[in-house]
C-alpha cells in the first residue's frame, strides 16, 4: 500500500485481499448486502407456520394458557406474511388454519390420556377455544399479505389457469396447462380407429 493513506483501499488490492480471505476461511466468507428482503419460501414459511402453531398449542396444553397458543397463531401469520417472497404470498394465506389444525391434531395424539375420543373431544374443544383467535390472525396475516402484493399472486394464478401466456406476471411461476383440443381431438381419432 506504497503512497495511500491509512484505512484506504487501492482498488487494485482488493482481488487479493479476498482471495486471502477465500484462503483463511475457506471461501465461506460473508458479504454483506445493502438490503435484506424477504427471503423465506412459500413452502419455507408453511413449514414455520406449522411448527410455531405446534409449539403454542403444545405450550397452552402444558400450562393451561389456551390465550398462547392464539397468540403464537396471530403472531407468527403476520411474521410469515412479511418474511415470504412476494410470489410466494398466496400459500401462505391459505394454508394457516388448516396448519393450525394439523399442529393441534399432532399435538392431541401426543397429549391425549385416553383413547380416540379423547383425542377427538380434545380436538374440537381446543378448535372452538382458538377459533377467535384463528379469525383474527387469519385477517392480520390476509391484510399483510395483500399490502405486499398478494393481489399479483391471485391474478398470475388466474392467468394461468386460463391459459393466457400473454398476461403472466413475471416473476411468477405458471405450470403450462395440457392444450385441450389436441387431447380431445386424439381422443376421437383414436376411437374411430378401435
């Protein structure tokens, strides 16, 4: 660093100061981002919803507090739905409730003292207690989730369940659809041919 002042970089350095640290650490070396976005999947963020559900049900089982199991439902739908990808949202809007309930099913199997109609009876009562509390995280997480975008979502679902290549979203996964009239058409040549 022959002629540069202290705590300065000569551009020409900075290649080898990285392959230096490439070298010490391996090449797993952090570089920082100038912004974090949302990063967690659609299914990523099923996966969260499920296991933070299974954890308050299991938490208000234990302990008789049926408010955190609610509590952990509303909190962790809003952090869902503004830590998912913005193409990702309409999973993650839809698919809570029936997570929660798979989470308490789950957690009822574990805890449940007696027999199937324990678990079943354990199973409805814990569905009505939390039943406010499902609505209310349910709304929070829809409006988040419709504040980043989740109308885009619902109309490249929309596009592509029309078949419409000339109004996809980019950005949006659409699965190409089976061309109809070719299947209905080869249908029909093959029976006349039988």
């Amino acid at each position: 660093m022959a002629g540069s002042q202290p705590g300065q970089w000569r551009r020409d350095e900075a290649p080898r100061v990285a392959a230096r640290a490439d070298k010490v650490t391996g090449g797993a070396h952090h570089r920082p981002t100038a912004r974090l976005g949302a990063r967690l999947t659609g299914r990523g963020g099923m996966g969260v919803v499920f296991t933070a559900s299974f954890v308050g049900v299991l938490a208000a089982e234990e302990s008789h507090v049926a408010a955190l199991a609610g509590l952990c439902y509303v909190g962790v739908c809003v952090l869902v739905a503004c830590a998912v990808r913005r193409n990702q949202l309409l999973p993650v809007t839809v698919t809570p409730p029936m997570l929660f309930g798979g989470a308490l099913i789950c957690v009822q199997l574990i805890t449940a003292r007696g027999g199937v109609l324990s678990i079943a009876e354990g199973t409805v009562v814990s569905l009505g207690n939390a039943a406010p509390w499902l609505f209310a995280g349910t709304a929070l997480g829809l409006v988040a989730a419709l504040a980043r975008g989740l109308t885009a979502n619902v109309r490249a679902l929309r596009d592509g369940l029309r078949g419409d290549p000339r109004r996809q979203t980019p950005g949006i996964t659409h699965m190409p659809l089976p061309d109809l009239t070719s299947i209905r058409s080869y249908l029909v040549a093959t029976s006349h041919n039988g």
